[in-house]
C-alpha cells in the first residue's frame, strides 16, 4: 500500500493529476505504462516544475536541480525505461572537492569527511576549516554510548551535541543550506538525516557508526559516482515523459481552483469547468494542495501548510575563458551564513560534469535566497546580477564582465522537514483515509530529490486499479 494513501478500489474512469512537475508527470507516465488514461492540470506554460534546461551561449544551464544522486535507483530505472540509459553521465567524482568560505577564503572540506563526520584522522587533525577545541571534541566523539529512544531533535541541536557549535556553523549549515536551503535549528535530523539518528541509537558515536557503515558496505562499482545526470540536461527527461504519456494523458493548461467529492467521485474545478475521477493525485507542493483542500477537509488543509517551503534563486553566470586566468579546481563553493552575504553556494559546472560547457567559456551556478535569506528574490534581476558579480569578485577576485547572467526564481519551491515532521505525517496519513483514491505526491512529505518525487508519482499511480 502507498504511503500517504489508504485502499483503492477499481475504475476505468481517467485519473486526475494536478500538478505537472516531475512528481505528476511520474504519476501519468506509470499510469500510461498500465494502459490507464489521466487528466494533467497544470497552469505553467512549460511541464517539469523547477526541472528546467535551457542552452546559453554554448552551454548547458539547468534552472533548478542539475543531478540526482546515484544511490536511489527511481530516477536511473525511468530514465531507462524511456530509452535514455546511453545518455547518462556521471559527476566527475575523480576530482570531487568542495571548498567552504572561512575568514573570506576557501579552505577544501577535509578529505574523509562524510558530511560532518569525520572518518580519516590526518586530513580532519591538519584542516584550517576546524578550531583545535572541534578537533579534539571529534575524537571525543568516538567514547560516546548508543542513545535509543530520543526524540526528534534539529540538526543543529544533534550536531552540536555530538561535534560542538563550530561544526554546524561550518559544516552542517552549509552543507544543509546548499540542499535544504534551511536552518539547522529548525530542521529534523529524524527526516533529513535519518541515518545519522539510527547510528547514535545503535553505536552512539557517529564515526563509529560512519566507519562500520563503511566497512560493511558492498565494493564500490567501477564508473560508480555520487551523482549522475543526462548529457543533455535533465530537461530531456521532462521531454521524454511528455512524449510517452501523451497517448494516455489529456493535458489541461489551467488553474485547479477547488476539489469538492460526492458519491466517490471527486469534482475539480478549473475556470469555465469541472473535471471528474474517483482518482485523484495532489502533486503539487504541499501548501497549494491545502488550499485546494480547504472545503473538502479544513483539518487536513491546516495539516498540509505546517508542512514549510523556503524559496531560492538560481543564477547562471557564464564568462568567456579568455578574460579569466583563475583556475577552480574543485566543484564548487559553500558559503556558511556566518560568512555570508548574497551567495550560499556555488558551482564549477565544468569541474562537476563533463559535456555541459563548452572549450572557451566559464559557467558559474550560483545559489541564493533559502531560509533567512529570502528577501533576495523580491530584488531585481539587475539587484541580484549585482550582488552575484560582487560576491564572485570578493570571493573568486573575478572582476571580468560575464557574458551572460541568467537568473531563475523558485518561490516557495523547496520543502523544510521541520522537527516533528515525521508524526506530522502520520496525521496527514490518518486523515487521507477517510478520502479514498486521494494521494499526495511532491517533495513535501518523504524526500526532496528527483528520484524521491519520481518514487511517490510511481506509487501514487500504483495505487491505482483501472
């Protein structure tokens, strides 16, 4: 049975979809794999959500998310089934490192360091990165009990308690920032960083369960990489599901403005119609589902917008290689908020992956906006092109006039599991099962990254029986 969804029961009728990012269109495609018509809303002119790809000045811009982790296999197992498997390419792991911003220099994260744990004692004992007193509190660490049964706690407030404040104001913050875009304080680490949970239950130390993970774990594969992505941007698999559910799916360029449900058929209603299914797929963010929500389960809609969104902005910047004689070894920057004016994060897209930028040209992915920081979004794309350029000069000493500035605003985009979130689910679960056939899919409820959007679609759309 689906998470966030209770029974099914059987109908030839189409399924309804609101929502046209990767989740719905997940959704319809494994729908369409069955041989089951649906119905897609979705107002935007272009599908796919924050999964955009564009091509500027010879180079591959993603406007949104760049790549999905290799570990979770939903996203690579679609992306074969639509004949794309030749098309894959991995990050190039073989020269993966990340800088961090300390005292306005880039000081390389520690070799060894899995998040913010430490697991070789050399590279972490000669970094500039940590003050001596962390250092010794890391070794520390290691004498710590298992603690089973604690309750949820922050991020914040677990790191500190195992590493010390130094290591969440450099190493969790930063790291969670350039995922997340959130606070370490008010973050889950049950929901975000589950397994960390599980290892100071069972070891109490997180080296020590980090090296016993490690030491147990299968060999790594040769070409194995921590993520992957399409040579051609991952709009190319938005492109493919649009093709492959269009015999299936009728796609409506419209606003759903309410769900109403009578007889077991729930009624959605778009300007100027109503639209019919006893199936029905929310694959929206959790906060426009509780608005349309709000008449047919207030209690469940007040549920839906405890769950939080953070928003982000997304910049390219692309220089002609001739007018920068800097050379960024690494696959980019993370600026932790102490440190931090406009950028939270940056990426050397040519270090990361190959085929995105061409011979001559330079392309910088940088970040802003996130919890804290989201004032940014409301300034101009002449504002924010500013305090990019200023931020890369202070930062990088990069004074060359970029060719192009090619700036993408998420609003409310990025969902924050904040502390409690998982018994928040359970109510939302608990309330789904007095309206059958309604499920709930998106970054809201059980991971934020492309394969967990595509793996939720997927269930949603199992759950169903035609």
């Amino acid at each position: 049975m689906s998470r966030l969804s209770c029974s099914s029961s059987v109908s030839s009728n189409p399924s309804i979809i609101i929502g046209g990012g990767i989740s719905g269109l997940s959704a319809a495609y494994y729908l369409a794999q069955r041989g089951l018509p649906s119905i897609l809303i979705e107002p935007a002119p272009s599908l796919g959500g924050v999964v955009q790809t564009r091509t500027v000045a010879g180079c591959l811009l993603e406007g949104g998310p760049d790549s999905f982790l290799a570990a979770k296999p939903e996203a690579l197992a679609l992306i074969r089934e639509l004949g794309l498997g030749d098309a894959v390419i991995g990050s190039n792991d073989h020269q993966r490192l990340t800088w961090i911003v300390k005292g306005g220099r880039m000081t390389p994260i520690p070799d060894g360091l899995m998040m913010m744990v430490p697991t070789r004692v050399l590279p972490t004992l000669t970094s500039p990165l940590l003050s001596w007193s962390t250092k010794m509190r890391m070794g520390l660490e290691l004498l710590r009990s298992p603690r089973s049964g604690m309750p949820d706690r922050s991020v914040g407030e677990f790191v500190e308690d195992h590493y010390g404040r130094e290591a969440v104001d450099y190493l969790a913050e930063p790291l969670l920032s350039g995922v997340y875009g959130g606070d370490p304080y008010q973050l889950s680490i049950q929901s975000v960083l589950p397994r960390y949970a599980e290892m100071e239950a069972r070891y109490g130390s997180l080296t020590k369960g980090t090296l016993a993970s490690l030491a147990q774990a299968p060999p790594k594969q040769p070409g194995a990489t921590l993520f992957q992505t399409l040579q051609g941007g991952l709009g190319s698999l938005i492109t493919a599901l649009e093709k492959a559910i269009a015999p299936h799916c009728r796609l409506i360029r419209a606003s759903a403005q309410s769900i109403s449900r009578q007889d077991g058929v729930y009624s959605v209603r778009i300007p100027g119609a109503t639209l019919n299914s006893p199936h029905l797929v929310l694959a929206t963010p959790a906060w426009a589902a509780a608005g349309l929500l709000d008449s047919l389960d207030p209690g469940l809609a007040q549920c839906l917008r405890r769950i939080g969104y953070s928003s982000s902005a997304t910049v390219g910047v692309i220089y002609d290689r001739t007018d920068v004689p800097q050379q960024f070894p690494a696959f980019g920057f993370l600026v932790p908020r102490r440190e931090r004016r406009h950028l939270v994060a940056c990426t050397f897209v040519d270090q990361k992956f190959n085929h995105r930028v061409p011979p001559g040209r330079l392309l910088l992915r940088c970040f802003l906006g996130g919890a804290g920081n989201e004032a940014i979004l409301d300034a101009s794309d002449d504002e924010i092109r500013s305090a990019v350029l200023a931020d890369l000069q202070a930062l990088l000493s990069l004074t060359a006039k970029p060719i192009a500035v090619e700036i993408s605003r998420w609003r409310r985009s990025m969902a924050q599991y904040h502390v409690g979130h998982q018994a928040l689910l359970g109510e939302i679960e608990n309330r789904l099962c007095s309206h059958p056939q309604l499920r709930l899919a998106g970054n809201g409820y059980r991971g934020i990254g492309i394969p967990d959007c595509i793996r939720l679609g997927k269930e949603a759309a199992n759950s169903f029986h035609g």
